[in-house]
C-alpha cells in the first residue's frame, strides 16, 4: 500500500509550475530586499551583527558586498524560474539564503526559515525534468511523470507549519484576543480598513479566524468536496495578510503551494495545455527505496521534534524564548522593554553604562530590550570589546519586559554577572526571572 501510494508516476505538472513561482517569488525577496532598503538597514549599517549564537563567523561582506550578494540570489532565483543549471542554482541559493539567514536574526522571520527548508527539499525533486532549459538542451532526461512522494513531502511540510501555528496560537493572550488589539494598534492610521481594525468584534473574527485556518486548511485543501472553498478561503486569508502586516513573499509562496492539492491534471490542463495528458498507474519503486524513506523519516522527525523543544525546557516559552525559533510560532505576541548594561572593571571596581545609540541601530535596540539571547551576545561584545583594551569586565543588566501589552516585569536576574554565564542551546538559562507562570506552580 505505501509503495503505491510514494512510488506512484504521477503528472509533474505542479512541480513545475511551483518551480516557476518559486523561482520568481524568491528573485523578487531578494531584489526586493535590496531596493526597500532592508539590505542597508539589516546588513549594511549595523556595525554590530546579531548572528545565531555559534555562527559569529558568519558577518556580512564588506561595501557593497552585501547588494552584490542579494543580487546574486536574486538571479539564481531567475535561473530556478527558467530552470537554467537547475541544481547548481538550487544548491547555491539554499546555501546563500542559509548564510543569510544564520547571520543576522534582528528581522527573524518564520518565512525566512521556511524558505531554507523548501529550497533545500527542492536540491533533491526533478523540478526542471520539463519546462525548463534543462530539458530543452537534454531532451533525453524529458519526463512528464514524478514519484507521488514528492508532492507529499511538500504537504505534509506544509501540514506542520500549519498545525503548529494553530496550537501556539492556543493560549490566553490569543484566545481572549488581548494580542489581537495589540497586534492591530500599530494599523489604526491605514486607509479604509485602519479604524476598522480597531473594532473588537474584528478582533475576535482574526482570532477565531486564524486558529481555524491554520487548523483545517491542509485537510480541507486535500478533501476534494471542499478544496474550492479551501483554496478562496487560502487566497483571501494571505491577501489580508499580506496587506495587512507586509510580510514580503510569504502569503504568496503560501498560495503557490496550493498547485499540489489539486489534481495534477487539472494543474497540467490549466498551465500547460499543449501537454498530452497522462495516462499510468505505473508503481516504479526506486533501487534505493529503504535509504529514500530513511531520509524522509529522520527529516520529519526533527521537524516534528523542533516545535515541541520547548516543552521539555522549563517555564514558559512565551517569557523565556527559548525554543520559540523554528517552531512556527508565528505572529503570536509582542515583546518591548528597558535595558541597561552596567560594565564594572573587575581591577578596580569602577563601572560604565555602555551606551547602546554608540553599538546598535534602533530595530537592534527594541531587540535586546527584550530578548535573552541578544542581551547575551550583547554582553559578550562588550566583554570581549574590555578584554582587547586589556580589561577584565563583569556585566550586570537592568531589564524589565513586557508581553502583549501588559506590565513590565524583571526580565534577567540583576545579580548575575552575564559575562561569566555560558550560553545553553537546549536548556534552561537561570538568569531568566521565573515567569508567572512559573511562580504560580
């Protein structure tokens, strides 16, 4: 049964197409992100890089480095389009939007991430088999078929996304709609819909709206009564989105995944008509079926295995943030806060406020007023600044954080030295105040 169901020849007809999108959405995030500026912003002007902890090596090129760089995946994304050296392509673009990615996290974005998983499962689909200049130049390695596995590999990567959004959206702050009003605040001044947004009975629509979305659209999208509505529903939901929050490709990219819940004859008959239609129920199982299905399944298992992290690290996600990364926790709250960084001289005592206007621009600066991973790198560059002009420094943080809104709490432990606290990927980081949470158990 699960032969035929993987080892199927099927019509690659939403492979390629998605290969086209996908290589035209990904050319106008990277060009895009040139002409808005956020290369610049990001990139370009800070001259301090919070990179992912562990990969501090990776830092932006220098000058106009960065503009060439954004160029250059930009034209990748044009070659995947035209499926001009397809792998070469591919593998580049995943490698270089990986680099980028792992080397500033101040813009984190979940579709950011999403974007290295889809283009790292793309080195390994025949995505240029037709369609392509690939093709055109090696007719031989023409193909109209592709294995059923891989249209459900893109499904089921999508069923995760989407299922784990729906159950983090499944707390208090979301259900009460306290952080849809926060969320929506920052619209009021947009035209037309801006006082709209500001209505309560909005916010429970968005609320109730975007659980039930993330919830049922995969198996709605693949139940063939209701794969219509599904599939409005998907392009109305990511419109609002992406007029509403100026998420750049995603909600785009999210409706160009809804060619592999349609038959793929109804893809064939709607984007190429001049394909002969296809007609097999050809099972080719592949000589290395158990190494393929290994793959699958240790991949899926991490992917499984990343969102739940955080619950095997104690307290609360939502005030410590460790595991909240890659664990499509998407759009779920809003964090502020105060900081200050208090760098004593441990030879005599004598102690400074580092000057945060003097490091980090101001998108950095809301960031490490209220997150622990960037006060930590924060404190390690000024220990490290210390100890090249022969200083040996402790570094103690005033910082107070608030959630969706609601009153600032002492956020990091005043009496820890930082410099000296080592950095846990997967634990539990003491110098983290005890939520609420945690003080009410």
């Amino acid at each position: 049964m699960w032969d035929k169901f993987l080892f199927k020849r099927i019509d690659n007809s939403p492979l390629l197409i998605f290969r086209i999108f996908f290589g035209i959405l990904i050319s106008l995030e990277c060009y895009g992100a040139i002409i808005t500026g956020w290369v610049k912003r990001t990139l370009i002007d800070p001259q301090f890089t919070f990179t992912f902890i562990g990969f501090e090596w990776l830092q932006p090129l220098p000058g106009i480095g960065m503009y060439v760089y954004f160029f250059a995946m930009g034209t990748l994304g044009i070659f995947i389009a035209l499926g001009y050296k397809y792998r070469f392509s591919i593998i580049s673009f995943t490698l270089l939007w990986t680099a980028v990615y792992l080397m500033q996290k101040t813009s984190y974005n979940n579709h950011y991430y999403l974007l290295i998983l889809i283009s790292a499962i793309m080195i390994f689909l025949p995505a240029n088999a037709d369609y392509a200049l690939d093709a055109k130049k090696d007719p031989a390695k023409r193909t109209q078929t592709m294995a059923a596995y891989v249209k459900w590999i893109i499904i089921f990567q999508l069923f995760i996304v989407y299922t784990f959004a729906a159950i983090a959206k499944m707390y208090g702050d979301w259900l009460d709609f306290i952080f849809i009003k926060v969320l929506m605040a920052p619209k009021a001044d947009y035209a037309i819909i801006g006082d709209l947004l500001q209505q309560h009975w909005v916010h429970i629509i968005i609320g109730s709206a975007g659980i039930l979305f993330d919830l049922l659209i995969v198996p709605a999208l693949l139940w063939k009564p209701t794969r219509k509505v599904a599939f409005v529903a998907a392009i109305f939901f990511h419109l609002f989105n992406s007029i509403v929050f100026q998420i750049g490709i995603f909600p785009y990219l999210s409706i160009a995944f809804m060619v592999f819940f349609f038959d793929p004859e109804t893809i064939r008959s709607i984007f190429f008509k001049k394909r002969i239609p296809l007609q097999t129920d050809e099972i080719q199982i592949p000589q290395n079926r158990l190494l393929l299905l290994s793959a699958m399944g240790i991949y899926f298992l991490i992917q499984l295995a990343l969102p739940i992290r955080h619950h095997f690290i104690k307290d609360d996600v939502l005030w410590t943030e460790e595991g909240h990364r890659m664990s499509w926790r998407m759009m779920l709250r809003s964090r502020t806060g105060t900081i200050s960084f208090k760098v004593v001289n441990k030879a005599d005592g004598s102690f400074k406020f580092a000057s945060l206007d003097d490091y980090l621009s101001r998108s950095q600066q809301r960031k490490i007023a209220a997150y622990p991973d960037f006060i930590w790198q924060f404190t390690q560059h000024l220990k490290k600044e210390a100890a090249e002009n022969g200083k040996e420094v402790s570094v103690y943080i005033t910082s107070r954080v608030s959630i969706n809104g609601k009153s600032l709490r002492t956020f990091i432990d005043p009496k820890v030295d930082l410099a000296a606290e080592p950095w846990r990927h997967f634990s539990h980081h003491s110098w983290i105040m005890p939520s609420q949470k945690q003080l009410s158990n």
